[in-house]
C-alpha cells in the first residue's frame, strides 16, 4: 500500500503542476483594401512557447483557411477575402500543457475596409475667394460611395479649418477664402460604410486670385514747425484690419494739398512710409494702394495748421495686466467721440519710429494686445488720440510693461553728511534699460559692526534716507535694494563709520577757549587801567635815560659856559694862547652815552696825567683822555698837538635806547718851547675795545669851565 503511494504521488505532483495556455482574447480585424486581413489579438501571460493555429471561413461559410504562427497577429492574402464578404475567426493558442481556443468571431469585410491615403492633384483658384480640388483614391473603387473630410488653414496660421463631403467625381470646390491668400490643403476619404477612415494626404498648397487691394489704415507722426513755419509730417499707413493676409500690391499713391487750395501734389511710392515737408496751414492727405486689377479707395487725414488747437477729452486711463493680455481703459470728457487711434512704441526705440505700431478703435474706451505681442521688459511709451470726424485731438500717454522681473542690477549708492549719530544714504534711479519693470520702492538696509540688521523701505521717488539713532565711533554696512513687482536687486555694499566728534562740540569747545582767553583779556586790561604803572612796566620795561644818571647830577651846571676852542688864526703868535669860551650845547648830556663806571675810569685818568699836562704848559685848556685810548709813554715830547676828531658808530645797545651819540673833539695846536727841537710825532697803538663801553667813543675832549676852581688846573 505505502508503495503504491509513492508511484501515484508524483503523478498527482505532476498533473497540479502544469500550465495551459492564455485564451486568446480581443480580436480584431483590418482590411487594408487591395492588400491583405490583418487580425490581432491579446494573448494574455504566456508560460513557455506558444503556437497559434487561426482558421477562417469565407465565402460566407463555404471555404475554410487555416494558418500557423507564433506572433499574436496574422494577415491572410487578398485572394482569400475581398469585400463584400463575411468572414468568421477563431485562434487557438497551443503550449506542452494542452490546448486553449477563442470565442469565434464574424467580420462583415465592408465595415472594415481601410483605404490608402488620397492624392491630391491640383488646386486651382477659380476666384478671388474659391478653390477647385482635384484628387484620386489609391486603390480603384467603383461600386463604393466615398465621404471626404478636406482640412485647410493659411501658410502664417496653425488653425485648421476642416469641410466634410461626399464625392463622387473626385473634384471638390473650396469657397468663402480670402482674396490673394495662400493656404495649405489635405485630404482624407473611407468607405460610407467604413469605421476607418485613411491617413491624411500630403499637404498642398494653393493662392487665391487677386482682387482689388482694400482701403488702409493711415497715420501720421507731426514734427515741431521751424521758424520758417516748415514741418515734418510722417506719414505711415498698413493694410486695413481684416483685409487679406496677403496681397500683392504693385504700390501707392500719395496725394496732398492745403486745406483752402487746389494745388495738388501727387507721389507714388513702393515702401510703406513717407515724409513730407509741409507749411503750417491746414493739410488733406491721401493715400491708396493699387496692382493690375485697379486701386483701393482713399484713406484720407487730415494735417492741421502748426497753431491750432486741438480737442482734449480724456481724462484718465489705466493699463493692467489680465493673462495673456495687457488692457488698456480710459475715460472721455466727450460722448461724441467715438473712434481712437492707439499707438505704442517701445521707450528704447524712440529714435526709430519705424517700431512705432498703431491700431484704431471705434465704439470703445478700451484696448487689448496680446502680451506675446510685445517685447517682455521693455518700457513702452501708450498714447490714445480722441479723433473726431476728420480732427485728430491731443493724445493722452502712459507707459506699461507686459511683462516684469527685477532689475538687472542694484542702485549706486554713497553716504553723506556723517555725524555722531546719524548719515544720509543717497542712491542714484536705476537706467530705464536696467530696470525690467516699474520701480515700486526702495528698500534700505543697514547693520552696525556685530549688531542687528535693519531696514526702512520708502518709495520709489525718493532717493536718499537719513539714518538715525546710530552708535558714535561704530563701523556700519548699507545697501540698497531696488524692487519692481517681480523682485527685488540690491546694490553694492558700503561701509562707513560714525565720526568721535560733532563739529557742534568743536565749535562749543573752540567758543570755550575763545571766551576764556577773552575774558582773561579784559580782565588783565582792567587791571592795567586801575595800576597803569604796573601794566606799563610789564608790556614797557624801563630804559635808563642817560640825562638822569649820576654823571650829570656830579658835573651839575659846570658844561653850560664850555664853548669849543678854535683854532688861532695868527700861527706866529704862540704866547699867552688861551681859548674863548662859548656855551655849551643844550642837549649835550643827552649825547654823551656814558655810565657811572666810564666816567670813574675818567676821573682817575684825569689825576694820573696831571703831571704830563704842567708839562705841555698848558694855561686855560685841559684835556681828558678817553681810557679807551692809552697815553703816550712818558719822555716823549711833541712838537704839536693833533687836533683828533673821531666818531664812533652807534652798537645794537644804542639802537636799542634809540640815542645816538656824537662825540665833539677839538684840539688846539699848543706851541713848543724855543729851545726844543721838533721831532717826528710818535703815534700809540690803539688797545682792545672795552666790552663796557660799547657805546663810548674812541676820545672824548671836556672843554673845562673858566670858572672851575684853581687846584684844578695846570700850567705847562
């Protein structure tokens, strides 16, 4: 019994192990007409290889076909089906583990017949708004009604507009297309009773004819009047709104005169602008466009005279962004006006008015553009002109941005006026070109060394900001931050530092000073008005006044009867010479720079040479020798006295006492005794100058007095 187990065991082991195949699911057929039936199906998770044996009846049952593969598709021949048959499909699917078989389905061959792509043949303009198509199936169908779906959209757009019909010529007129426009053309067919419709054709592409061009659209730019009332006037004109996209123009035709006269001027031109040079009256203008078939109608302007006035009736406007557009909205004073020339120009492009753009608007106070449109960062310049019949008024202008971001780069900044507790930040506006957008406000930071961080946001026209309340002798750091509504830049960073002392302390601190060294002023000059004596020797000092010296008070009146002597004019008359007496100068003492100690030096001279002067025999004169110049030694004789005369120039110590000294010497020729023979005069040599008498001359004669007492004088 246990070995019998083991033999069925493995049997059973065997049996619960092995896999079948998936069914084959989801068939589905495709007559590819003139080619071949292609089924597919799901073949769900396979174990293994698996075969497929397909078998088809045809012929509505009659015939059978039966083929073999691995792939969960297979395509019969097209001499096996061919419309409009029926048809059934059953698959099995085929594994080591057994076999599994699908569900048997029918397929009416005329409900999936799929064709090739038509081809277009031609497409011919048959008028200024119609094409005529001609085209043809790839395959021959004659017993089948076909249905058509053409599509078409112009060369410049990426909309497609598509037309359903049904053919049976193989030629289909298009209509209702624009005048002189290229389009682009493609073709699809199927079977009335096909759910499968062909590819698209390749695409085709066809012009309209021509017409007569459409009216345009006309404006102009004024320029200012020189002094000889001379204008510019630019005239510039497009094709009118909702006329043809394109449209071959062979040119234009310009004609203008004044207001009040028929002289005409006619231009023609191929480009679209042209500027004219006109008076500053009143001028009518117009402009057509014209090809082979004929010309457009008139636009025609109205220029006015260089001093007229013009209307002004809008009173605000706004401009917003609104995805994707830009909007633009205004407010008229005047119900009457109802068309509006709108013009805008980008800020960076004003010189270049070939980038000014223009759009009317009739029955509106407001005006859209697509964002995509205009150039995303750059200013533009938006003006609106009220135009009322043929007068243009005065514009209203605002600037806008269609799309915004931060700057592309922060404000220049520096500091001013540094004081102990407060600086002023001044930054410079930001260059239109740099700004991306509109500058909402500033933003100012700022930070002490190691300190907290602050900041203070003004608006946009202001330029500069006072720090206050800051720390004295502290390092700060400043910057700058520009923001627009997409973001925000900062500048560059400067540092600066609070100064030690305010110019206010510096000038109480200087008014201090200045007040003490006044008051200590006045106050010493006070004090010298009440004890003048005092304030006059210290700004004065005494000078010693030579006549009030001793030397005065001890020669007293004696020098007021010396006169000078003169020389005797009889020579031959030797005896008994005396010398006349003669008063003596009044300022005499006042020219004698002696001190006490000279006249001493005097004195004593004067008693040690009283022996030599009896010699001489002298009788009424008596000489004193300067001790500045030493007698001459005793023995010699002289056989005539020299008359010496010498002044001696004043020293800095004279100059200093503002005296100067003049010294008086006379010597009188004295006769020699008979019996002495006359001998060479023997000169003394000059001594060294006596630092103490600086002042003094070399010699100095005193005339003595007739009336000085006896003992005091001296015969020879």
């Amino acid at each position: 019994m246990q070995t019998l187990a083991l033999w069925v065991l493995p049997l059973l082991c065997s049996f619960s192990l092995a896999v079948l195949p998936a069914k084959p699911e989801n068939i589905s057929c495709i007559l590819y007409f003139g080619r071949n039936l292609t089924c597919t199906w799901s073949p769900g998770e396979e174990m293994g290889d698996t075969n497929y044996t397909v078998r088809m009846t045809y012929s509505f049952g009659k015939n059978s076909y039966t083929a073999y593969t691995t792939k969960a598709s297979y395509s019969f021949f097209p001499s096996v089906c061919f419309p409009p048959d029926n048809c059934s499909i059953e698959v099995e699917a085929q594994n080591g583990d057994g076999k599994v078989k699908s569900d048997v389905t029918s397929w009416y061959l005329d409900h999936i017949v799929k064709t090739e792509p038509p081809l277009i043949l031609s497409v011919n303009p048959i008028s200024n708004k119609m094409f005529q198509i001609r085209w043809k199936p790839w395959e021959r169908f004659r017993l089948y009604q076909l249905r058509c779906t053409l599509r078409f959209r112009t060369v410049n757009s990426t909309h497609w507009t598509e037309v359903d019909f049904e053919d049976h010529d193989l030629v289909y007129n298009l209509t209702g297309l624009q005048a002189f426009t290229e389009y682009v053309i493609a073709l699809r067919f199927r079977t009335s009773e096909s759910r499968f419709w062909s590819n698209w054709s390749k695409e085709k592409t066809g012009m309209t004819m021509e017409e007569v061009p459409h009216i345009l659209d006309l404006w102009r730019v004024l320029g200012p009047a020189d002094v000889n009332g001379v204008r510019k006037v630019l005239l510039l004109w497009k094709k009118a709104k909702g006329a043809p996209v394109l449209e071959r123009t062979f040119g234009y035709n310009i004609q203008y005169f004044p207001e009040n006269s028929t002289n005409l001027t006619e231009i023609n031109v191929t480009k679209q602008w042209y500027e004219l040079l006109l008076t500053g009256q009143t001028h009518c203008v117009s402009v057509t466009s014209f090809n082979s078939l004929g010309k457009s109608q008139e636009a025609t302007l109205r220029i006015p005279a260089a001093h007229e006035e013009t209307i002004e009736c809008i009173e605000s406007m706004q401009a917003y962004l609104a995805e994707p557009l830009l909007v633009l909205e205004w407010e008229s004073s005047i119900p009457e006006v109802d068309t509006w020339m709108v013009e805008w120009l980008p800020e960076t492009a004003e010189a270049k008015l070939s980038a000014l753009s223009w759009e009317s608007v009739s029955q509106a106070t407001n005006w859209t553009i697509e964002q995509d449109e205009l150039q995303p960062f750059i200013c533009y310049n938006i003006s609106v002109y009220p135009v009322l019949g043929q007068h243009v008024g005065q514009p209203y202008t605002i600037q806008a941005y269609a799309k915004e971001k931060a700057p592309s780069r922060g404000p220049e900044t520096r500091v001013e006026n540094i004081g102990l507790k407060s600086a002023t930040i001044v930054w410079q506006e930001i260059p239109k070109s740099s700004r991306n957008g509109f500058i909402n406000n500033y933003t100012v930071f700022y930070q002490a060394e190691g300190g907290k961080e602050f900041s203070k946001t003004v608006n946009s026209h202001v330029l500069q900001y006072d720090l206050e309340l800051l720390t004295r002798r502290t390092s700060y750091t400043v910057w700058v931050v520009a923001n627009t509504g997409a973001g925000g830049t900062r500048g560059e960073t400067i540092n600066f530092r609070t100064s030690s002392i305010s110019v206010l302390e510096i000038i109480l601190l200087t008014s201090l000073i200045g007040g003490g060294l006044l008051l200590l002023s006045i106050f010493t000059v006070t004090s010298g008005l009440k004890k003048p004596n005092r304030l006059t020797h210290l700004c004065c000092p005494d000078v010693p006044n030579p006549a009030e010296s001793s030397l005065a008070t001890w020669i007293g009146d004696d020098f007021k009867g010396r006169s000078s002597p003169k020389e005797s004019e009889n020579s031959g008359n030797t005896e008994d010479r005396a010398l006349k007496p003669h008063s003596v100068p009044a300022d005499l003492i006042d020219k004698l720079v002696v001190n006490f100690e000279n006249f001493l030096e005097v004195i004593s001279t004067e008693e040690a040479r009283k022996g030599q002067e009896s010699i001489l025999g002298g009788e009424a004169n008596e000489y004193v020798t300067s001790p500045s110049r030493p007698d001459c030694p005793p023995g010699e004789s002289f056989k005539e006295s020299p008359v010496l005369t010498e002044v001696a120039p004043g020293d800095s110590h004279s100059q200093c006492l503002g005296m100067t000294e003049e010294t008086y010497t006379e010597f009188n020729e004295q006769p020699l005794s008979s019996d002495q023979s006359p001998e060479p005069e023997s000169l003394c040599e000059e001594p060294a100058p006596n630092p103490y008498l600086k002042n003094s001359v070399t010699t100095r004669e005193f005339l003595v007095h007739e009336n000085i007492p006896e003992h005091t004088k001296r015969e020879i």
